[in-house]
C-alpha cells in the first residue's frame, strides 16, 4: 500500500535500544507498518539497535513509535530515542 504524502503527515526517525536484533523486529515493523499506513524504511544498525524513519498521519505515527517502545514478542526494548525528521516516503521498507 502506497502512502500519499499530505502536509499533514509526521516524519520521525526512531533509535530502538535494547534486545531487538535476531527477534523479527524488522519483519514486524513492516508489518505494523503496512497496517498503519505508515511510510519509510527499518534497518538493523552494526552497534546492535534498530534504527527506523517512520511517515504517515499523526495518530498513526504516535502508534507504531507506542509499538516500538514494546517491539515483537521476542525483542528486550530499553529505550527508544525520537526525532523529527524530514523526508519524503511512498512505502516502508527493509533495508
């Protein structure tokens, strides 16, 4: 699902700390994200966070950072660091 981009859209990038590699954070991110409507990228960073750019309605976006402050079944998540961002998103993808 494509997400069309309105002024009205929130762009945050998000640091997730904990034990949230080897856990299908990813996997589940995007799917969360399809469900959401939400637009932008996750990836797994070399100093063991998950680092993701997440875009989409205001109510949306505000669900999938509560999601990942818990992350899937299996994830440990101790904090997750959030900032604006700007960017310009049509799907959400692992990269």
């Amino acid at each position: 699902m494509a997400l069309h981009p309105t002024a009205n859209n929130k762009t945050l990038r998000l640091v997730i700390h904990g034990r949230v590699q080897g856990v299908f954070f990813r996997n589940s991110m995007q799917r969360e994200a399809q469900y959401l409507a939400i637009a932008g990228w996750v990836r797994n960073r070399n100093d063991g966070t998950v680092e993701a750019v997440v875009q989409g309605e205001p109510a949306a976006v505000d669900a999938i950072v509560h999601w990942a402050q818990r992350g899937p079944e299996l994830a440990q998540v101790e904090r997750v660091e959030i900032v604006s961002t700007e960017g310009n998103y049509t799907n959400f993808e692992i990269t």
